[in-house]
C-alpha cells in the first residue's frame, strides 16, 4: 500500500481513498456529497469556515474552551475550522461574555467589518442572558442586546466537543 502511495505521490495521481463501507463505491460517494449539506456548505464557505472569536467582557471560562480546540485533542482544524485574526477574514463571528459597556462599540466594528453573510454564534450562558452578570449596570445582558444572534452554544462554560459538535450542525444546515 504505502508503495503505491509513493508511486502517485511521484506521477502526481490522486491518491488512494478508503471508502467505510465495501459497498461504497467513488460514484456512491459522490452522490452521496452532492444530496448532502456539504456540498451547499462548500459552495458558500470553499471547504473551510473561519472564526473570529471576540471575547465581550467573559470570566474567560469559554475562551479557555475555544482556545482548546486547536489543540492536538480536539483538532478542530481537521473539518476545515480555523480561527482568524481579522473580522473581514471571518465567515462566522463567536461572541463569549455578557458584553461589557467598554465592549459594546468594538463588538459592533468587528460585525460591522464581516463579510456577507454575516454569521454570529454566541457561547456560553453569559453571551445569551447575561449569566451570572444579568442585571449589572456594566454589562448589556447579552450580544442579542447589541447585534443579531444566529446561533447559540449553551453551557457555563460548554465544552470543546460540544462547541464542536453545535459547529458542525451549524455547517450541515447551511
């Protein structure tokens, strides 16, 4: 096998495929792509979809959580997830914190700055409601007080298979 995975490496062929079934034949597998939602998803994103993670004023519990999603347990860049530096590089912006009044300005820049279609996902309890900082007079309650929310990502603070997991969802149904 990894002899003729050199052999084509050498004559630019594509490479070997290993289909998870015995029944499943290329022809299968690219109907398969064309009636499911990423073959939708690859049109609207090119096979990748990049975050801008905007941290609103949070405890940092959630930031900690995103942050592990890079590393080499949970991998999030093997589905075509990355993280970007800069809003008008993003597909999606991940809002966490309750949104302080110091972060209220610059979370409407950076949504202002996205690309269309804009997409914003807020995680954590804190980013929906408040949490634990509902009815502070520093806080605005929520990212739904400020811009429009698409998506939500419940927990105090969600766990990185569950923000995996609510992320992929959210690619199937675009």
């Amino acid at each position: 096998m990894w002899l003729n995975l050199l052999k084509n490496l050498i004559t630019r062929k594509e490479a070997i495929r290993f289909y998870k079934s015995k029944t499943q034949t290329p022809a299968n597998r690219e109907a398969e792509t064309l009636f499911s939602g990423e073959g939708k998803m690859n049109r609207v994103f090119g096979k990748s979809l990049k975050i801008r993670q905007v941290d609103a004023g949070s405890c940092n519990a959630c930031e900690w959580e995103c942050t592990a999603l890079t590393n080499p347990i949970y991998d999030i860049q093997r589905f075509g997830i990355d993280f970007v530096a800069s809003p008008r590089h993003a597909d999606v912006l991940l809002v966490t914190g309750p949104v302080s009044r110091q972060m209220e300005l610059a979370l409407k820049k950076t949504y202002l700055a996205m690309p269309d279609p804009k997409i914003v996902i807020t995680c954590g309890d804190c980013s929906n409601d408040g949490g634990v900082f509902r009815g502070s007079y520093a806080v605005t309650d929520g990212v739904g007080n400020v811009i429009p929310v698409d998506y939500h990502i419940p927990g105090c603070p969600p766990s990185p298979t569950t923000i995996t997991r609510k992320l992929l969802k959210l690619m199937e149904k675009i």
